[in-house]
C-alpha cells in the first residue's frame, strides 16, 4: 500500500485560512458570561447565604487600556490569628467567556490575606471578589473596568 501525501490547492488553502479567521474573532464574541452567570456560580458555592459589603479593598484601573494584562491587588482586612482569617477569596468577572477568574486559599499562617494577579478581561464589565471568613462570613466587594481593547480576542 502506498500512502500519498495531499497538498491543498490554493483555493482550498484560501477557504480554510479565511474559515480559521472568522473562527478566531468570532468565537470570543458567542457565549459570555453575565451577572447573572456569576450570581448563579456564587449561588453554587453559598446558597443563599447573605454577603456584606466591607472588609475587601480591590485595586483596580478604572479604565484598562489593553484587556490583556488588567492587574489586580486584593487585600482583606483580618487580623488571620487561629481564631479569625480569611479562608479564601474567589474573583468573578461578569463579561468573560467564563466568569470565575481565580480563587486564593489562605491560612492564619498566610500572615496577610492579599494577592496580586494580572487577569484578561474581553470587555467593560464588572469585576466581583467575595471573601469567605473563618467564622462563615461573606463579604464581597465590586469594581467596574472599562475595557478599550478586548483581552480574549477583542
């Protein structure tokens, strides 16, 4: 049995360079998720446990010029001791593809509950943190950023 190779024509070439581009920018733009996704995912992991507002400061730009590298700071007041710190903070952004961004475990021995993460955003949306406490407590704190040029393809 002999094998053979297949070279594509150039018309097949050009039909299937022009299908991979429609694909990548089109693709972002199909399924993002929304407030009500996130509230749906928070749902998920606390039922309908009461938030407060308080105790989370986000360091946020206003407006992000490029949505590829938007940094963000968190940082919870606690006094982390064996008693009382912040078990971990989950961050949700409403207009991505997938809402949540990323979660932090802490401990008491963490010393500070504050962490730092460059995150895409695709589009002007709200960002979302929720701290969860020791005790059961939610706090959660939002953030509006203005998105001139989209992160995830836009």
């Amino acid at each position: 049995m002999q094998l053979r190779s297949w070279t594509p024509s150039r018309r097949e070439t050009m039909g299937l360079g022009l299908t991979a581009m429609l694909a990548a920018a089109l693709a972002p733009h199909l399924v993002m998720a929304t407030e009500e996704a996130t509230a749906a995912e928070l749902k998920k992991l606390y039922g309908d446990k009461p938030m407060a507002q308080g105790k989370i400061k986000l360091d946020l730009p206003e407006i992000a010029e490029n949505g590829l590298v938007v940094p963000l700071n968190i940082d919870v007041e606690s006094p982390m001791t064996e008693q009382d710190y912040v078990r971990a903070v989950h961050v949700f952004a409403d207009g991505n593809p997938l809402p949540q961004v990323v979660t932090y475990k802490f401990t008491p021995q963490s010393g500070k509950a504050a962490a730092s993460v460059r995150m895409r955003l695709a589009q002007t949306q709200n960002v979302v943190a929720v701290a969860e406490m020791s005790n059961g407590a939610l706090f959660t704190a939002k953030a509006q950023v203005k998105v001139t040029i989209g992160g995830c393809g836009g």
